[in-house]
C-alpha cells in the first residue's frame, strides 16, 4: 500500500485535492469513485518525488525544522510503544506541510508494503539524507530504533539551533548594509543633485570633493540600470565560479589562511563533523562508514579531504586522532579528546564533548564578531554621510571666493 495525490471533481464540477492511500492507482481510483468523486489525476508521492529530485526546484527537500519535529515526534511515538506504522501516519496527520505530509504516508506505504524504515526513507533522499538513513538502518539492525530516533532529534534540533544562531546573527549587519546603500544611493540621486544646481553658475573651481560627489550622482542617475544589471551579473559569476570544484577549493583553501575567518569556518566545519560522527559512532555504524558519511557534511573541500584521508589511514590500521591530527586543520582540543576517547573505549561521548565545546566556542566568536562588526559598519556609514556633507559645505564655505 502506498500514498498518492489526486485531484478529482466533485457532483457539482468543483475540483478536490488531497493524499489518499492505496495499493495501485487503479485502487485508488476506486476508493474514489467510493466516495462520489471523479478522478482526473492520481500520483504516487514516492514517483512524484522521484521526478522532482531529476528537475529543478527551488525546494529540493523539507527544512531543517520540520525533520527535527517530525523526528522528535516519532521518537516520542516509537518511545510510547506504538507501531512504526501506526507512528508514521500519527505525525504525518499532525502536520501541516502538504509535501511533508505525502512524504511520510509515502514512507508509510513502503514500511506497510514489508520494507524496513530505512528502505522507505531511501525513496525520498531529499528529504532524508544519508546520514539521517544510515543511523535509522543501524538502529534496526540493533534492535534499538527508539534510542536512535531520540539520538536523531536531538542531533536534528542542536544542528538546526546552531544555523539558526548563524542566520540570526547575519540579519543585523546585513540589513545596516543594505540601509547603508540604500540611504547614500538615494541621497546620491535625488538631494545631491539638487545642491550642486546651486554651483552650476559659478565659474570658479569647485573643490575636489565635491566634483567627485557629483560626477559619482550623475553616474548613478544616468547609469543606474547599469550598476544593477552589473552587480546582479558579478553576483551570479562569482556564484557560477565557486560551483566548479577548482575554483571553489582555492577558495576555500583561502578561507582556512585568514586569521579571523580561519578559526570561524575550523570551528563551523569541526562542529558539524563531530556532531555527526558521534550520532553515527554512538548508534552503532562502522566506523569507516560513520568517518565517510560524517564528512559529507563539511562544507569546506580541504577538511572534507582531511576526514576522507584520514579514513584511508584509519582503514590501514592508524588511530583516527593521529589520523585527524596529520592534516593540521582540526583544533588541537577535538584531537585530545578524540584520542581520549579512543583510548578509553567512549569515543561517542568525546565527540560529543567536542562538538559542544565547538559550537560554544563557535557562538563566542560571532558574539564578538558582531560586537566588532556593528559598530565597525555604523562608522563606516557615519565616515561616507560625512563626505557627503563635507562636499556640500566646502563650497559653501568658500562662496566668496566662488563669487570673486
């Protein structure tokens, strides 16, 4: 039995949308005519999905939110004793999200058809990454799902807070930068010029700045389409060149060698690998395939590499501190305590002291990068309205040299 999306009329011509289940589209048309609707189409989530995954979408799966709630509640549910069946069709009733809610009956009609729940996760890979399928298939075959459902959420919720403290942390500057524009960019284009008609008359040289602010208001006014279109086609070059792999490993190759930046992408990066290997480690995966999935979710290339071959040497027998420690990008505090952990047998409850001591340290820097960075960008907005009105006033200091 499966989930399919209909869309049938009813007696009086209107259209009826909803999810439906069924063993075949046939069936499910059946159940339709059941209930007086004439069906006019019936799709399986699981192909729609499939097809969806092949084209463009601007939502290419469900956020980060939404997993970490659907996650947590089957957690509870699975906790509670109720069936995974009973569970999945629980959460996807109390959800609100249509495409989430299709996509859980759609797991639900592939555990009914006698796969297991990691089997039906792999039909949605969108929505489900392979770290969330790989630690779900371990708990099945441990026999401890309902541990590893409460291990899930809590990794899907602490990864969720900390891009939520990141993006919160951004909107502050970036909305100051964007009304820092567009303040100079409207004062350029309607009041400057209205001041400088002043000193169109005077056949004495205006000062240097203030020629300067002029000509930059005339380019602006007569240019400005042109400024947009070209910011916009910087913008989405710069975009195009960090998608192809070389372009995009020196860069971030470059990122590791900046002294501020350095420590935050070290501690970003280092934070997510060692959140993941530990819900990975801690859930019974091999090793070598916790190490491999955990580095898929580092976003710089050059740590990614470092994890891949550390891998390699841990598969040749090496330890996996030293094996970390060889590429010299990880901090020195993580090694420590991978290496105790190793030493010690708890190697999921060092990774875990890790990952929260990055991500302390991690918030302790953006708090004071922002403590920098604010006021940094409220001088550098206060210095340009300045010139602006030094370019104004020069000229008016010197009216009566402007006169003579």
């Amino acid at each position: 039995m499966g989930a399919f999306e209909y869309l049938a009329l009813d007696k009086a011509g209107k259209e009826a949308k909803g999810l439906i289940e069924g063993d075949t589209p046939k069936h499910v048309r059946q159940l339709l005519r059941e209930r007086r609707l004439l069906p006019v189409k019936v799709t399986e989530v699981a192909d729609k999905e499939s097809r969806r995954q092949r084209t463009f979408s601007l939502r290419r799966g469900i956020s980060a939110s939404e997993l970490a709630l659907v996650t947590r509640q089957l957690a509870s549910l699975s906790q509670s004793g109720m069936p995974l069946e009973e569970s999945l069709l629980a959460v996807s009733q109390q959800n609100e999200q249509p495409r989430t809610k299709s996509i859980l009956l759609g797991v639900r009609g592939k555990v009914m058809e006698g796969h297991t729940l990691a089997g039906g996760l792999s039909e949605f890979p969108q929505a489900f990454p392979e770290l969330y399928r790989a630690t779900i298939a371990a708990g099945e075959q441990s026999g401890h799902l309902d541990v590893v459902l409460e291990r899930l959420a809590d990794y899907t919720e602490s990864r969720h807070e900390l891009r939520q403290r990141i993006t919160n942390a951004m909107i502050y500057p970036i909305v100051l930068v964007v009304m820092a524009v567009a303040i100079i960019s409207f004062m350029l284009a309607t009041v400057v010029p209205k001041i400088a008609a002043v000193f169109t008359n005077t056949s004495a040289e205006l000062p240097a700045l203030t020629r300067g602010m002029i000509a930059s208001s005339d380019f602006l006014r007569n240019h400005w389409l042109s400024v947009i279109i070209g910011l916009c086609a910087c913008g989405y070059g710069l975009w195009w060149l960090l998608q192809r792999e070389g372009p995009k490993r020196r860069f971030h190759g470059f990122l590791l060698r900046l002294p501020i930046l350095s420590r935050l992408t070290r501690g970003i990066n280092t934070a997510r690998f060692t959140r993941t290997f530990s819900i990975l480690a801690g859930s019974g995966v091999p090793i070598l395939e916790a190490m491999k999935i955990s580095a898929a979710v580092i976003e710089n290339l050059p740590m990614r590499d470092a994890v891949n071959d550390a891998a390699i040497r841990v598969r040749e027998g090496a330890s996996i501190s030293k094996s970390l420690q060889a590429s010299r990008l990880f901090p020195p505090m993580m090694i420590h305590l991978v290496s105790s952990g190793e030493a010690g047998g708890k190697l999921g409850e060092m990774l875990t002291r890790a990952a929260d001591g990055q991500e302390r340290e991690v918030d302790g820097l953006i708090a004071a990068l922002l403590g920098i960075l604010q006021p940094l960008l409220i001088v550098i907005m206060g210095g340009v309205v300045l010139t602006i009105v030094l370019a104004i006033l020069l000229p008016i200091f010197e009216i009566n040299n402007l006169i003579r």
